[in-house]
C-alpha cells in the first residue's frame, strides 16, 4: 500500500511541475502536497523532517502570493492599467494552448491587445506589456525553482 502513496505524491508531484508553467494548475501547491504525503506514508515518514514540510510550504505560499502580484506589479510600474493586466491573463490562458511558446508570448500578446483596447498608443501599449511579460516570466522562474527544490526533497525522501 505504500508504494500506491508514494506514487500517488509522485504523481502530485509531477502534474505540480507541469502546473508551474500551465496557468490552469496551482503547481508549486500541488508538488508540495505530495512532498506532504510522504510524512504521511510509513515508509517515508522518518526520512523528512516536520521542519523541511513547514519551510518548503512557507516557501510555497510566499512563491504562490508573487506569482499573483508579479504580473499586476510589473504592468503598474510600466503604466499598465486593468485592461493591460487582464489582457496578460487572458494572454496566458490562450496561449496555453499553442505550446510553450504561446505560453511565452501568450502574457504579451494579451497585455499588448488590452493596453491598445484600452486606448493606449502603441509604444507605451509595448512598454506596458513587456512589463506584463517579465512579470510573468520571472513567476515561472521562481515556480520552477520551487518545484526543483522541491523535487530534490521528494527524491531524497524516496530514494533514502
């Protein structure tokens, strides 16, 4: 039975790394839930500390609560405005659907889209937008570095 839990964190924990960059999964929640699980599971419970769970979830919520504020903080200091910061969104999420690629490009696209709907001219439409992007971007790089180390807590747990 421990090996169904073990793969079933294991499983957690891969869906959280494709969530890390897929805008419709909570990745770095979900790879720490299945970290969360092996304390959980007889065999593995004696190989991570309470203290490594309680860090890596602050770490989770920190990283969670920057991915939110990133994109809206990097369209605001360009001069973005709502339209700017749902437009990135919306970048996103269709984006999502043209590869890793359209997920790159997707928040830009979509900032670029809302700050010229919203009335903006061009070259401060692309500033805007390209702090929408960064913002984004730099999400992503902090969620894929928490999913790393994440990932090596899991490894050294299961592998121990």
């Amino acid at each position: 039975m421990d090996t169904f839990w073990i793969v079933l964190a294991g499983l957690l924990l891969l869906v959280g790394a494709i969530g890390s960059v897929a805008p419709v999964l909570p990745g770095v929640p979900l790879c720490w839930v299945g970290l969360l699980l092996l304390k959980f599971i007889p065999a593995t419970r004696d190989d991570i500390s309470w203290k490594a769970i309680v860090w890596l979830g602050v770490l989770t919520a920190v990283i969670t609560i920057l991915d939110n504020v990133l994109p809206v903080w990097g369209t605001k200091k360009l001069g973005g405005n709502k339209k700017v910061i749902w437009g990135a969104s919306i970048g996103l999420l269709v984006g999502f659907f043209f590869g890793p690629w359209g997920i790159i490009l997707g928040p830009f696209v979509g900032a670029l889209a809302g700050g010229l709907l919203s009335g903006t001219p061009v070259i401060p439409a692309t500033k805007q937008a390209t702090g929408a992007f960064f913002g984004f971007l730099f999400g992503i790089v902090l969620k894929l570095i928490a999913v790393g180390v994440i990932a090596f807590f899991f490894v050294r747990t299961v592998i121990v």
